[in-house]
C-alpha cells in the first residue's frame, strides 16, 4: 500500500467530570486526510485546506506526531500528509488530536501496522503536547479507539476502551469564537479540595458505572464537574443559557466539550439530541452569535479508512 485516505473524527474531552481522563469519539464530525510514502525520509505536510495552519513539520501536530512515531521504525523512505481541516482549531472537539491521531495511524498502516492502536496513543500525544502545552490523552485516545476511553493512568499509559449505550448521542453546539486550549489550561487552579475530589470521584464512578449497565439516568446524574467548569465557563459567552436549554429540552447532562468553546449534552436517542441542539442554537440566535450544531452518536470505531 503506497497512499491511505481517512477519516479522523472529532471527540469531546473530559465528559464533565473526567478532567484530562475520559473521552469520547464523535461519528459524523472530523477532517479527512490523504498519508503517501514518498522516496524523501522523514515526513511532510504538503497540503492543508479549510484552515490556517503550518505546514513545517515541527509546528504542524501532525507532523510531530509522526516524527515521534519515526523515531521508533527504521525505514529508508518517508512521508507526505495533505489535510482537509473540518474541525476549526481552537473549537474544543479535538481539532488537534483529530489530525495527530490521524497522521499516526496513516502511517501505521502504510507501515504494516507494526504497532497497535493504543501503542500509537504515545505518538498522537506529541502533538496534543505541540498545541496546548500538555500531552494529554483525552482525545486522541477516543478518535484512536473510538467509543468512550478512560485514561486509567498516564504513567504508565493504561487505557480503557468503553462502548457507549446504543441510543446514547451527543449533541454539541460550537459558538464561533476561539479558546486556545493552553489559554483554557491557564485559568485552572492547581489544587482542589478533598471535598470537592470526593464529589468528582463520585460523578467519575457513576457516569462509567452508567456506561456499563446502560443506566441512562446514572450517566445524567453523574455529569457534572465542580473543578474545571465553574473557571471555564466564564470564557464562554450564554454557557449558563446553554446547558440549562439543553436540559430543559431533555437533555441527559450537559458541560463544556473538551477546553471549550463547544458546549456538549448528552441524551437518550436521536429525537431528543436534535430537539437539544435546537434549544441550544436558539440561545446564540438570540445573542447573534454564529454558531454550529452536531448531532451524533458515540462512534465506535474511531478513525476509518475511506
Ligand atoms: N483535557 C483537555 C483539557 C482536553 O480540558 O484541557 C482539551 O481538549
């Protein structure tokens, strides 16, 4: 095989109460990219469209993440990577680790597949460290494996894949402005209480617990996150509006997707995940805010080779 093009999906990080731990892959959101072997070792980005990002190597995350990945093969050929950006940066779905994970496994698979899925996660996370700072997995270990994946660990790395209960979707509404996930790190405090790490140990508990059993009520009562969203949500215009429309309509849970600006809910099937995000747009209608909705269910599979 010379040329593979896929299907990286967007994901939504940290689910309310699983700070930096927990994610989950999106079906129907993501970028699309092309990986080829070329003669020229190493690797280039030749090509990105629907964004304004850098193509050198050292400062694309995807072109970190397969540096990191190259580090471990010895091969005499390398290369070319050309993207097609759907998920804006700085949106909270993963933009970054959408093109990390992706690159990593075009890669691996041009190369034979020499390693697994959550070997891979390793690589991916350079590029997350590129772009906010901090090599956290909470995304591209769900656009690698898909369905939801719970960090267990960083050191070691230990991953758990979880699947999703069959009619839970996602919704999540984007207002169109930027928070650059390094500037959403910066407004968090250092330490928290032993109260309130008892009440997110709970939530954490209970929404994986409702995962397992498919107890959609548990799942709505455990999302919730007393540490990073009373600090991030105030670098979101309407948040407040937002989740309590979602939840009005219905909605499960609701928080902030990832480092934000996205807002996500989840809900129990497809008919109340749109009536949530249609509540939830008319809060930026409102404000005359631009905004994007999604609808999807919790992708499985995470990358697909198109
Ligand atoms: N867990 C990370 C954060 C996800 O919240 O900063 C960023 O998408």
């Amino acid at each position: 095989m010379k040329e593979i093009k896929l299907f990286a999906p967007a994901t939504i990080a940290n689910v309310s109460c699983g700070f930096d731990v927990l994610g989950l892959c999106l079906d129907n959101v993501g970028d699309e990219m092309i990986i080829r072997k070329t003669n020229d070792k190493g690797v280039k980005i030749t090509k990105i469209s629907g964004q304004n990002l850098p193509l050198e190597t050292e400062k694309n995350v995807a072109g970190v993440a397969v540096l990191a990945l190259l580090e471990k093969v010895t091969i005499d050929y390398g290369f070319e990577i050309e993207i097609s950006k759907n998920i804006k940066p700085g949106s909270g779905i993963g933009s970054s680790a959408a093109s990390s994970a992706g690159a990593v496994f075009g890669v691996n698979k041009l190369l034979g597949e020499p390693f697994s899925l959550q070997e891979l996660v390793p690589f991916a996370m350079e590029g997350e460290r590129l772009a906010s700072g901090t090599a956290h997995a909470d995304n591209v270990a769900p656009a690698l494996l898909g369905s939801f994946t719970l960090i267990r660990s960083y050191n070691p790395l230990d991953i758990v894949k979880i699947d999703a209960p069959k009619e839970l979707y996602a919704t999540v509404v984007h207002p169109q402005i930027e928070v650059k996930t390094s500037d959403a790190r910066s407004v968090l405090k250092q330490t928290v209480s032993l109260q309130q790490t008892v009440t997110q140990l709970g939530n954490l508990g209970g929404l994986i617990s409702g995962l397992y059993t498919e107890d959609y009520e548990l799942i709505g009562r455990s999302l919730h996150d007393e540490i990073v969203e009373p600090y991030r949500s105030i670098l979101i215009p309407e948040f407040e509006n937002a989740k309590k429309a979602a939840l009005e309509a219905g909605a499960l849970g609701s928080g902030i997707s990832g480092s934000g600006p996205s807002i996500f809910a989840l809900s129990k099937g497809k008919e109340t995940a749109e009536k949530v995000g249609r509540a939830m747009a008319l809060v930026y209608k409102n404000i005359e805010i631009d905004f994007d909705v999604h609808v999807s269910k919790v992708n499985a599979n995470g990358i697909k080779v198109l």
